[in-house]
C-alpha cells in the first residue's frame, strides 16, 4: 500500500524542513512580513530628529502698532561687578583675596564704560543691566545682571575676550546663551 504523501502540495521543499511556496501569491504574505520587520527596525533605529524650540521670540513694536520679530538673533547673558561689590569681598580679617581685587570698581561708571564698549560691536543689538545678588563659586554679593542681544554670527568669544580685556578676571567667566534659532512652536 502506498503511504499518502505527508507534504503539501504548493510549496517547495528544502532538505533543512524548510518550506517555500511555489506561486507568486504564496510568497506575496512572506514579503510583506518581512517588509514589516524591516519597517520596524528601521523606526527603532533611526536617529530622531525634532526642530529646535524657539526659547524666546524678541519682538519690535512700532508706534503704529506693526510687530516685527527680530529673526537670527541671541541673548548673552553675564554677571559683572557693581560698585557695592567691594563692600562683601572682605575675607576673614578684612582682607580682599587677590583673587577679587578686580571686583572693586570705583564707582558704576565703569560699568558704564563697559556698555560703551559692548554697543560698540556692531553685532550687539543692545543691552541691559540690572543689579543682582547672587553666589556662584564665590560669596553671596551685589553686582550686575547684563542681558546682551546680538546677531547670530557674534561669537562667544568675541564677548569674552571684550569681558576679558576690560574686566581682567583672574579665572573663568561664566556666559548663558539663549538662542532664537528654532521655529515657533
């Protein structure tokens, strides 16, 4: 007696006991099975990339109400001495380390000095100051908050070597930079 044949028919035999179907329309599910898994792979794979958020929007008003955004642009902020800072550098017994004697101005026309200077970038759209308390790595004291807008194209280092120069800091200078580069959300 003959034994029935225990494989289907339609399908392609390997000798591994892989099977393969013999038709186009047998194949077509295997494709978009495998199109699939690909489809998956690449979506976990791929690097994300999401516009940057605009974190501040610098507006021009007009008198007659017309609103224009300044478009490139960026914000440098800094702190420097006031002519209050002398008065909360002295250490134990009253002496000024030598390290912040260049936080003793005479009076704040020097910080005024330093705005003349700044403004005379033309990549610095304007600035201001405010006075501030604060403790970074040094002591809790007074000085200024300035707040500088520029173009996109000024550089970092174009504000702190001008801080660098006037100022004559003997360590690091800290500079927060806010950039407007990214689209509206």
């Amino acid at each position: 007696m003959n034994e029935p044949n225990q494989k289907p028919e339609g399908w392609y035999f390997l000798g591994t006991g892989f099977a393969w179907p013999r038709t186009f329309w047998g194949t077509l599910p295997f494709a978009f099975v495998c199109a699939a898994v690909v489809a998956v792979v690449y979506l976990l794979r791929a690097p994300k990339t999401e516009e940057a958020r605009r974190l501040w929007t610098p507006i021009v008003v007009e008198t007659n109400g017309t609103q224009t955004v300044l478009g490139e642009s960026r914000q440098m902020e800094f702190w420097t001495p006031s002519a209050r800072t002398k008065e909360f550098l002295a250490a134990e017994g009253g002496v000024i380390g030598d390290k912040h004697k260049w936080e003793i101005i005479p009076s704040d026309d020097v910080a005024l000095k330093f705005g003349s200077l700044l403004h005379s970038n033309f990549n610095v759209l304007g600035y201001r100051r405010v006075e501030v308390w604060g403790h970074g790595r040094t002591s809790f004291k007074p000085g200024w908050w300035w707040s500088v807008n520029v173009t996109t194209n000024c550089p970092v280092g174009d504000l702190t070597r001008a801080y660098q120069d006037f100022w004559k800091p003997p360590s690091a200078i800290f500079i927060e930079v806010i950039d407007n580069r990214g689209g509206e959300k």
